[in-house]
C-alpha cells in the first residue's frame, strides 16, 4: 500500500496525470437547454472525449431538428462549444455531474448570403457551336467524346471551380470552393468510411451557413485534349483556352422531409459559356432527377437565379415556387446592398415543403426557392429520354428496400453509400 501511494504521488509529482485521465468516465447523457433554462432534449451516452465541438452541434441538431449552422451552443460556464476540438473540458465542468453534462442551445433561423446572380447573359461561342457539333457526331458514331463522370478526376477540379464560380456573383466563390473541396474528398473516400465532418461554412456577418460535408460534384468533360478535336482548324486559339469541363453541377443532401425521404439541393449548376444552349445542362439536370428519385429522395430543390435561372429550372425541368421572392424587396437595388438592415428578402412559403427548405437551404437574396417533389419513377426518365448513344446506368434503381425512414441520419449514410453504385467511370 506505501508504495502504491508513493507512485501515484510520483506520478503526480512528474506532471504525468494525463496518463490517469483516461481512466475516468467520459461517456454521459447530455442534457440541452434554450437560454432560460427549459429543457429541450437528452441525448443519452455522448462520449465526450471522443467528440468535437462541431459534431456535437451536429448530435444537438439531430436530436431537436434544428439545422446545426444555426445552434450557438454555450457551456454552463459561458464557453463557446462549437470552437473546441474536444468537449472533453465540459467533463470538468463545475456545473457537470458524474453523469450528465449540459449546455445552453441558442437558435439562430438562417439569413441570405447574399447576391447569387452574376448578371449578363451569353449565348454561347462559335467555336463552342462547332465543338458541340462535333461532339455530338462524334457520340452518334460511338466514340466517347464526352465523359460524364460522377466522380470527376482531381485533375478537373481546378477547372470545375472556375467554371462555377464564373457564372454566379463573386461574394459565392468561398463556399464554392469549400463545396468543391468536400465533394473531391468525398469522392477520394473508400465506401466503406464515413464522410468527413469539417466542411462547414459560415458568414457571421450575414448569419448564413452551410453544412457542405455531403456535397458532391457531377461533371460533363471533354474526352481528351481539347486542341486535338477533329475537324476545327479555324479554332485552335479559342480551343486552347476553352475549359475542358462543359457542364457541372455542386449539391448536397438535406435531412429527411416529413419522413418521406431526403431532400436533393443543387447549390450551383452552370454550363461553360461557349458551350451554352446546348443542351448539356439540362442533360445533367436529368441525370440528377433521375438518381434522386432511383435513391429515394422526396424532393430536389434549387435557390434559382432570375430570368435565365427561373426559365430553365421552372419551364424546362417543371420546378414549382415554394418560396418566392418578398415583392417589397425583389429587384430593388437596397435589397442587394442594404444587408445590415433586417429585410425580408424571400416572402412566405407556398407550402410545408417550402417551410422546410427556407430552414434548410443555402439563401440568397435575389434567388426564390424552387423545388420539384419526386415520385417513385422519375417524370424525368419518362418525359425526356436519354439519347440512344449514353450510357446511364444511374436510371438502374438499386433492387435494395429503402432504409427505415423514421431516422434521418440513416437516409444520408445509405445514399452517400449507394452513389457508388451511380459512377460511369
């Protein structure tokens, strides 16, 4: 016995106490309240050792159907728990039992990031005219000029991301980029693994967010160099500075609407300029619909620019205004620069589905909310086949029964699992 006491107190005497801190419990039940103290949720056996700050905001968002961007979760002693890389430090807590830990939930409703219209409108190039041309021969011919690939190479990335980030307003390039970045690592990931959790975007200054962690990129490129297309010798200088990548399109899930299934968000979709009125964006909106409705989801949704936007995503792809814009603010130059007033930029859902995006999605100030909810079978596949000469396997619905749709977390972990089954290449 003296000489158990005489080691601990060398242990302790040699600043080795970390080696005794995994001994004690970690695991507790996690007790959430609003800033007056009224409980809002338990969350039983949170193995806080082992859990960031961001992903318990995520536990927190689950457990009260909150997004998690807008929970500002604050300890018993006023510290900000969403910044820290353990939560371990809430176990030592003053107001923390031996078995349970609470924290203070704060919920802040999402605001517009901003402008997403870039502005301008293009009909495309000659020299794109003629690529296309030849490409589309060269496809009834039965030779692959195009790739449309579902896991892009890496190669690409670079040039997805100037793609999109020319075609919508510059204040949207970060969470492009940090979009494009998830949805890379997404695709480098085994099947197996679970997708990362630390790519979450955030604007203080606007209240805006984001969680991109589920995000994927789907891409229309040309099969090779572009300097080397048959037939176009008038055009080797715009070939050579024409972006390889024709089409792409950014989008991520959302939770489970009305436990009917998740919800399909398409951030941004954009078509090379040379190459616009082409066909290649809504080819890819098809693709898109069709693998939402084959992974059962309940809906897919897009904040849709004007004019151009609204034209292509509501007369040609028969989306529905779930949110419109606030007829007091819409097209009014404050609305665009007067951010730090609190102006009501969307107006009042159409519907329950609306309702649910305008807690959900990414907002901006000039894009209404629009949405089409999908049924078993596509309207898609129905009303605009694909050409003879593509191949689509993604049409090919998984013989797999859906997963039980009364828990939202299991929806997003099967279909991030089954998009492995939707690659071309």
């Amino acid at each position: 016995v003296l000489f158990w006491v005489e080691h601990q107190a060398d242990l302790l005497s040699c600043k080795r106490f970390d080696l005794l801190v995994p001994t004690m419990a970690s695991t507790r039940a996690l007790n959430i309240t609003s800033i007056s103290g009224n409980m809002l949720a338990t969350v039983p056996d949170v193995d806080f050792r082992e859990t960031s700050g961001m992903e318990l905001r995520r536990i927190v968002a689950k457990a009260i159907g909150f997004p998690a961007g807008g929970i500002r979760l604050t300890s018993q002693t006023g510290v900000l728990v969403q910044n820290l890389n353990s939560t371990a430090l809430l176990l030592s807590d003053d107001a923390a039992s031996q078995d349970q830990v609470t924290v203070s939930c704060v919920l802040c409703p999402p605001r517009p990031l901003g402008t997403k219209t870039l502005g301008g409108c293009f009909l495309g190039s000659k020299a794109g005219i003629v690529l296309n041309s030849r490409l589309r021969s060269d496809e009834r011919l039965g030779r692959p000029a195009v790739i449309r690939s579902r896991s892009p190479e890496p190669c690409l990335q670079q040039h997805v991301q100037d793609l999109l980030t020319g075609a919508f307003a510059p204040g949207v390039a970060p969470i492009i980029e940090l979009g494009l970045r998830a949805a890379f690592h997404n695709a480098s990931l085994d099947e197996s693994k679970d997708p990362p959790h630390d790519y979450f975007y955030e604007d203080v200054e606007h209240n805006a967010y984001a969680d991109l962690s589920s995000c994927r990129v789907w891409a229309y490129s040309v099969n090779g160099n572009l300097a080397e297309v048959r037939g176009m010798p008038h055009f080797e200088e715009e070939l050579r500075t024409m972006n390889p990548v024709l089409c792409a399109v950014l989008w991520r899930l959302l939770p489970s609407w009305e436990d009917k299934g998740p919800v399909l968000e398409v951030l941004f979709l954009a078509t090379s300029r040379d190459m616009w009125e082409q066909g290649w964006a809504e080819e890819l909106q098809i693709e898109l619909e069709s693998a939402a409705s084959a992974m059962g989801c309940s809906a897919i949704a897009v904040a849709a620019v004007p004019v151009q936007g609204m034209s292509f995503w509501t007369k040609r792809c028969g989306f529905e205004i779930v949110v419109p814009l606030n007829g007091s603010t819409a097209g009014t130059e404050e609305s665009h620069h007067d951010e730090g007033e609190n102006i009501q930029y969307l107006g009042e859902p159409v519907d329950e589905l609306g309702q649910f995006l305008l807690r959900h999605m990414l907002l901006f100030t000039d894009a209404p909310l629009v949405a089409k909810v999908l049924s078993g079978e596509s309207q898609a596949i129905r009303n605009h086949p694909m050409d003879d000469g593509i191949e689509c396997d993604a049409f090919k619905s998984d013989p797999k029964p859906h997963p039980a749709r009364d828990d939202t977390s299991s929806w997003r972990e099967v279909i991030l699992a089954r998009l492995g089954c939707f690659r071309r290449d």
